[in-house]
C-alpha cells in the first residue's frame, strides 16, 4: 500500500515540494552558516519524495541525546524556523488545501500536514521507517 501511495503523491505533486526542500538546502549551503542544516534539508527532500512508510521521530529516542536534541537544538530550530521552515510549512499547507478537496486526496492533505509541522521544527528529529 506505501508503494501505491508513494508513487501516487510523486505523481499529483509530491516532486514539488521535495524541490522545494533541495532548494533550501542550497541556499543554506551557499550562506555557509547554515551549512548545519542543508543536510538535514536533502534528508527531508528524500522523505518528501517519499512520506508513505516513512515517519519523523526524536532523534533521542533512537540514538540518545546529542548536540541537536538540548538547547542547541532549540537554537536551530528557531534559527531555521525564521530562514526557511515558515516558507517550507506554508507550501506544505497550500498542498494540504488543494489536496484536501477531493476524498482521494485526503490521504495526501494529510501528509502534507504532518510534513509542515515537521518544517517548522525539524531540528533533533529522524527519519525512520514505519
């Protein structure tokens, strides 16, 4: 079932946004400050192409605390929230919208809503499989 829904949102806009996702990771690459976080943008551009199977935890509930689990982490995510996340979750919810008028595109409004709130604070979170 996650292949034919994956293969379903990369057809009615999933590339889209995962676009999007890779062109924050350039701009924070090019601005070297946020070298921090074009990484972890081209990991969620991956999880944006693909959502079906695939879900965001806390990063110390898989690997124990780190560096961006504490109060570092709140820094960046607050740092990236005013960079680059309120664009990312604002396309996401424009998705959401347009998907959510038909009943077939429910299950695809739905994860556009779970990915803009991970925009918004992806920072001291992982990608994990279902």
């Amino acid at each position: 079932m996650s292949l034919i829904l994956n293969v379903l949102w990369l057809v009615f806009g999933g590339v889209w946004m995962a676009v999007g996702w890779l062109f924050a990771a350039l701009l924070m690459a090019i601005s070297i400050v946020g070298l921090p976080w074009a990484r972890s943008a081209v990991v969620m551009a991956g999880y944006c192409l693909l959502p079906f199977g695939m879900q965001a935890v806390d990063r110390t509930e898989v690997s124990g605390p780190d560096i961006g689990t504490g109060a570092f982490g709140t820094l960046g995510n607050l740092l990236w929230l005013v960079l680059a996340g309120w664009w990312l979750a604002l396309g996401h919810l424009i998705s959401a919208v347009l998907m959510a008028v038909t009943i077939i595109g429910l299950p695809f409004a739905w994860a556009h809503l779970k990915l803009a709130g991970f925009a918004l604070w992806p920072v001291g979170k992982t990608i994990v499989p279902r």
